[in-house]
C-alpha cells in the first residue's frame, strides 16, 4: 500500500500518512475477495484496520470533502495516518 504524505504544518514537521479506502478494501481483501463480503464486513474489517494501525477514518461528499479537515482531525485524535473516503 502506497501512501501519500502531507507535511504537518506543526513546528515538529509530523508527517501524516493518507490512505484512499479503496485502496485498504484491495489490500485487506486481495484478489477481488470483497466482492463475495457484505458492506458490514468490509466496513468492519476498515474499521478494527485503523484501531489496529492508530488511523482515522475520514468520509465525506464532494462538496464538502477536505483533506486538511481529514489531517486536523486526525492530529486532534491522536492519529497517525487518515483512511480517507471521497463520497460522491
């Protein structure tokens, strides 16, 4: 899995991993395996992922979708890394 990196605007110069959630559904369930799970089941597995890796998860619609909301909040939580879901 490829990240991306956003350079903290904190003094301490943190930089934060970003993951596109698609990305994670192929690397939590390779070879097409999310094709025969349940939306629960996918969500859930992203879900314990990011307890699991100190990730927030950050979903919201094109218009209103930011991904330096995603990182504040992210920071603000304690987060290393956002799981980010563009909905459209």
């Amino acid at each position: 899995m490829r990240p991306f990196y956003i350079k903290n605007s904190r003094p301490q110069n943190i930089t934060m991993d970003f993951i596109n959630i698609n990305t994670l559904i192929d690397e939590l369930f390779p070879n097409n395996a999310w094709h025969n799970i349940t939306y629960q089941e996918a969500f859930q597995a992203v879900q314990n992922w990011c307890v699991v890796n100190n990730a927030y998860y950050y979903a919201d619609d094109s218009e209103t979708f930011c991904i330096n909301t995603a990182k504040q909040l992210a920071q603000d939580a304690n987060n290393s890394k956002v799981v980010f879901d563009y909905l459209s």
